[in-house]
C-alpha cells in the first residue's frame, strides 16, 4: 500500500493543478486555443518528474528503473484519468457550447462527438506521460558509468 501511495498522491495533485489551469484559462475564454493546452505538459512533466525524483530519495540504493517507471507512468495515469473525467464533466454540463468552440478552433466541418474529442484527450495525457516518464528517467536513473 505504501508504494502506491505516493504516485496516487502526486496524481491527484497534478490533476487537480491541470483542472485549475483549465478553469483559469476558461476565465478568459482562452480554453479553446489548443496553444494553452502545451502548458499540460509542463504541469505533467514537473509532476512526473517530482514523483520519480521522490521516490528516488525515499528508497536511496535499492532505487530501480523499473520503479522509477511505475511511479512515474501511474502518477501520470491517475492525473490523466481525473483530468479526462473532468473534461467530459466541462464538455457535457458546464458548457454545452464548449466542443463547437474548441472544433472551430480548427476550421473545416468536423461532426465529432464529446465521446471522441474525450478519447483523444485521454490518448493524448496517456502518450504525455509515457514518453515524459521515460525522458524523467533519463535525468533521474542510475548511472553505472565507471568513471
């Protein structure tokens, strides 16, 4: 349980940042230029990057890559998972008039649902998270250089 704890911990955390930088950029009508959506990573990568880094201090020599990894891709996960509900939850009742907003945005004629523009949101934190754990623990693994 312990080990869980500390990914759960920092995903919420990253949610919870992600939602409030959402609902602050809606302030200013700014939520449906995808440009603003670049800041996401940011915020997914300074989390990721905490966690690993963390969990690197809390097990000092028995730190592994492998667990690097996992704490890094299910903190990840969990910020990804509450932030797509939340989207859906904006999208669906907050403001209906959000995703022809957001697909206009784009130009053309698109006929997208919310089901699928939330689909690509949670692809898009998923692919986010893998390749910012990896790139994480890059900086952050063990060296076993000799030198």
């Amino acid at each position: 349980m312990k080990n869980i704890a500390l990914p759960v911990r920092f995903g919420i955390v990253m949610s919870a940042l992600l939602i409030a930088f959402f609902l602050i950029v809606s302030l200013f009508g700014w939520h449906t230029n995808p440009l603003f959506s670049l800041f996401n990573g940011v915020v997914t990568g300074f989390g990721i990057y905490e966690t690993i880094r963390y969990y690197k201090l809390e097990q000092g020599e028995n730190f592994t890559y492998t667990g690097g990894i996992t704490v890094g891709l299910v903190s990840g996960f969990i910020a990804t998972l509450l932030f797509t509900v939340f989207f859906l939850f904006y999208a669906t009742e907050i403001d209906s008039l959000f995703l022809s907003k957001l697909l206009d945005q784009y130009g053309g004629d698109y006929s997208v649902g919310v089901g699928l523009v939330t689909f690509v949101v949670a692809i898009m934190g998923f692919a986010t998270t893998v390749v910012l754990t990896l790139t994480c623990m890059q900086l952050l693994k063990n060296s076993n250089n000799m030198s």
